[in-house]
C-alpha cells in the first residue's frame, strides 16, 4: 500500500479557500485516492474519491495530476466547522481492502 | 438506517480483564474493520472482514480477536487488558464497490489501569 505525506497542520481564514496536497509516490494502479474528516470524538467521515483528473461533489473538489503521484483535496470558502483534521489515503480497490490512515492534516479555520 | 453503532461509548478496565467492544451495521455491507487511534495520532488497523466468517489481520492485531458470525456484527475482543491498549476505537463498514467509502461508528473510549 502506497503511504502518503500531507501537512501536519494549516491555518485558514472563513470565506477563503483551502488547499491540502497529499504526496503519494508509490500509488498503484489500481489504487483510488481517498479524503476523510474527522471532528474531535467522532469517527471519520468520508469526502470524496477520485482515480484520475478532477472530481467535484457538493463538499469539496480533488485534483488528480496524470501521474498520480499527488492530489489536492480543496474546500471552497471554509467556515468555522469547517475546523478538522483531513485524512488523505491510497485504497485497494480491488477485491480485499487495507487502509493506511497516517497523521493526516490539522486545518483550523480561523474567524 | 442506524449505520455503524458501537457499545459501549465509555469503558474502564483493570489491567488482565477482559472484555468484547460491540459493533453493528444495518446497510448490508460485506466489509467491516477495526482501528484504534490514538491522542494526535491517525487510525491503525487492527483487523477487518471482508465477510461473515472471514477475517484478517491488520497493522497492530497482538491482544485483539475479532469473529464475523454474521454480516450485520463484527465484535472485537480484548482477551487480557494492558494499559498499552489504553485507545479510541473505531468501527467501520464498507461496501465491495466500486467506490470502496468507509461509514465510521462514533467510536468506543477505553481506558486500561
């Protein structure tokens, strides 16, 4: 399983847009890249997932380099609950599963 | 749906007890795992099914037994309590695909004295 690198913490301000990159050297090609969200004392939470190029649902956009050696998890226009830690993975999408959940990124959005 | 539920929220042991962690799912998924996480530290795997009466190890299985009797519960079991377990864990469910997204319980609190 490919490990990924991400900032360990970001500071943003509400209204602005913010950017997390996630390196992913080792990614394979059957690997899907994957964000989640965690609040303090709750369970992570599922953003968004793309293979390749751009996807965009009602949360957030990824940005997928045609290498797919990292991505760009963005969120338009942060607002104070916005404040989390964001968590890039590499999944196995094929048959069995493993995740690897590394430190992930502290974004605290600032009023 | 409920989606992932987790018993119980809170839980204090004496070092040698032992003790099951409950988890449930009610939307039919083929795979459920385990993670513990620990303070300023992300999610380690400790098992995980990818079916009723399928299981594997993950990263850190030592002291942990898991069972998958049926597809709704996958209880992980602490067999003698150390304070090296002393952790939030979680729960989680997923479908087969093709979008492999993982539905997270709220966690259970333990604490090993």
């Amino acid at each position: 399983l490919a490990k990924t690198t991400q900032p360990i913490s970001m500071d943003s301000y509400e209204g602005q847009e913010v950017n997390i990159t996630c390196s992913h050297n080792n990614i394979a090609t059957n690997d899907y890249i994957t964000w989640y969200q965690q609040f303090p004392s709750q369970g992570p939470r599922f953003i968004i997932q793309g293979y390749k190029t751009k996807v965009t649902n009602e949360v957030a956009s990824l940005f997928i380099p045609a290498d797919r050696k990292s991505s760009t998890l963005s969120l338009p226009r942060v607002s104070l609950s916005d404040t989390a830690v964001y968590y890039c993975l590499v999944v196995q999408n094929t048959g069995g599963f493993k995740t690897i959940f590394g430190a992930g990124t502290r974004l605290f959005v600032k009023a | 749906n409920a989606g992932v539920t987790q018993t119980p929220k809170f839980q204090v042991l004496k070092t040698g007890q032992s003790m099951t962690l409950q988890c449930a799912q009610d939307m039919n998924h083929e795979y459920m795992s385990w993670y513990r996480q620990d303070p300023g530290m992300g999610l380690r795997l400790i098992h995980y099914s990818v079916g009723a009466g399928i299981t594997d190890q993950g990263e850190v299985p030592n002291g942990y037994n898991v069972s998958r009797s049926t597809t709704e519960d996958f209880p992980l079991r602490l067999l003698s309590a150390a304070p090296s377990q002393t952790s939030v864990y979680f729960c989680a469910s997923s479908s087969s695909g093709p979008v492999f997204t993982q539905y997270f319980g709220p966690g259970t609190r333990l604490t090993v004295l």
